[in-house]
C-alpha cells in the first residue's frame, strides 16, 4: 500500500505544489449569484472541482462549511470528497478534530477508513489536548495509507499566545509539537505521512522545522494577507517540503471555470517561483 507521503510526494511532482481550499462561505455564495442554502452549496463544491480537480494536487474542502447546512450539507462533503478523489486530486479534509483514546478513534474512522462515506486522503486535526492524544489517527493513518496535518503554527493572531508558550523544558508549546512529529517521521522516504500546519502569515519565528520530514501545509496566503515571498522567512531551509494553500484568493475567480482556472495557474505560478 502507497503511504500518504508518497502519493502526496507523486501528485506535487506532476501537478505541482498547489492545495485549493474548497470554502464555500455565505459570502463567495453570494458573489456567486447562489443562494445560501444546500443547492448553493452543491453547485459552488461542483463548480470547483470541476474547474480544478483534474489539475491540482491537494483540495482541501472546508469541513465547516458543509456542516452548517446540517446532514444534508455533510452529503455534499460526501460528494465533493468521492468526485475530487475521481478526478485525481487528493482530499485533505479540514476539520482539525482532536479529543481522547476511543473518541479520537472514532475522527479516525469518520475521515481516514476507507468504509466511511467521508474517508478522505488525510484531515487535519488539533494538538491541544497533547500530541499522544492524536495516536489514533496516527496508528488509522499508517493502516490505511492516510495522512494527518498537525496545527502547529496557525496562521491567525490569536495563535502564538498559546503557540509560542513557554513550557518546562524550554522548548514553546509550537516546538514541542513539532519536534513529537518530526520523531514519527523520522527516515520516511520520500516524505512522512503527518504534516503540520504553518501559517504563511507568522513571519520569522525562530522555530526549527528542519526535522519535520514531511509535508508543511501553509495555509494564510491570498485573502489574510500572507504571500509567495513570505515563504522563505517562514520556512527557510524547509521551502521543499511546503504545500501552499488559496481558498478565497482562487475562489473568488468563481463561477467561472475558465476564471477559476487562470486563478489557479496564477497562484501555482507564484509560488513555484517562490519555491524554486
Ligand atoms: O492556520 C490555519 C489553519 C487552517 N486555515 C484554514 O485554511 C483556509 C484559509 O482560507 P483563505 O480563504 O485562503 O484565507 C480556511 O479554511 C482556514 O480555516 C487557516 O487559514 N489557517
């Protein structure tokens, strides 16, 4: 069985390094010209993967915004997920879950085991309640050849007050999170399966993402201001293993497919070039 790193490792190489987030908020619904119920909903999730899909590497639909339309928003997440996964884009679902021993087990089965309608190629998921608590999807993940992405150093305001704490050990709360992945990951080739998540937006933190091994999603670009040429202070020696991420700054391109398109062609432009 193919491991998530290496799939996502096969699919950045041929598609490049681009994660669409599919984010159908009331706002981008209306831009649209849809409504903001489930019809809505349905048509924009379609519009984008049929735009995209075929092209990027990672889409990344937005678990919130499914699930406020209640279970019937939950069947189009459904849909969206199995009609991305046709198209040959891998799903990374976002909707950082994180709890204890059998609840935990139980995200893990919801997202990453195959006989679930919602199994996606990897979800993200919260640490919050300690790196150990977040095993199961670790030990489903391997068992089903899924990925999971850490947060780590979120690309809001409000993180570093907890990210950057100061624990025990000297290390912040951010390091210690990446340094417990970077051990799980550790000789994968030719990435590890977990990921974590850097904000574009965090600047030069001083953290060590030497280690990690594995795929540094970098959510924040575009619409919160984060942008190609921040990567490199973000991430520095580490810009190889980073998977950039748009959701609005694409999806305002919408509705359509041809705008969506040349939307998409311009991010992964700039951030092949920032990439090198
Ligand atoms: O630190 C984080 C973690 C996750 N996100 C999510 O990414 C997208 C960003 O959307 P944009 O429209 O490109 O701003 C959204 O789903 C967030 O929940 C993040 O922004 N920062």
């Amino acid at each position: 069985m193919e491991t998530f790193g290496e799939r996502l490792h096969a699919a950045v190489a041929e598609r490049g390094p681009l994660c669409v987030g599919i984010d159908p908020h009331a706002a981008l619904l209306s831009r649209w010209g849809l409504p903001d119920d489930v019809s809505g909903l349905e048509r924009f999730a379609r519009t984008v993967v049929e735009a995209v899909a075929d092209r990027v590497a990672v889409l990344k639909p937005q678990s919130a915004f499914f699930e406020r339309f209640g279970s019937r928003g939950v069947a189009v997440l459904e849909s969206t997920i199995r009609q991305s996964k046709e198209a040959g884009a891998l799903v990374l679902l976002d909707v950082k879950r994180g709890d204890i021993g059998s609840t935990m087990a139980a995200y893990a089965d919801a997202y990453l085991n195959p006989a679930s309608t919602l199994c996606s190629d990897a979800i993200t998921v919260s640490p919050y309640l300690g790196v150990g608590s977040l095993a199961p999807a670790f030990e489903s993940a391997a068992a089903h050849g899924g990925g999971v992405f850490v947060l780590a150093l979120t690309s809001n305001p409000e993180g570093p007050a907890v990210q950057h704490a100061v624990g025990a050990g000297g290390r912040t709360v951010a390091q210690t999170v990446i340094d417990e992945i970077s051990q799980v990951n550790a000789g994968a080739r030719p990435l590890g399966s977990l990921g974590l998540v850097v904000g574009a937006t965090i600047g030069e933190t001083g953290h060590d993402l030497s280690a990690v091994n594995g795929p540094l999603l970098a959510p924040g670009l575009g619409a919160q201001g984060g942008t190609p040429d921040d990567l490199r202070a973000v991430f520095g020696e580490s810009l190889h293993n980073v998977l950039p991420s748009y959701s609005r700054e694409v999806l305002s391109a919408g509705p359509s497919i041809a705008d969506l398109r040349a939307a998409t062609e311009r991010v992964l432009d700039g951030v092949r070039t920032a990439l090198g």
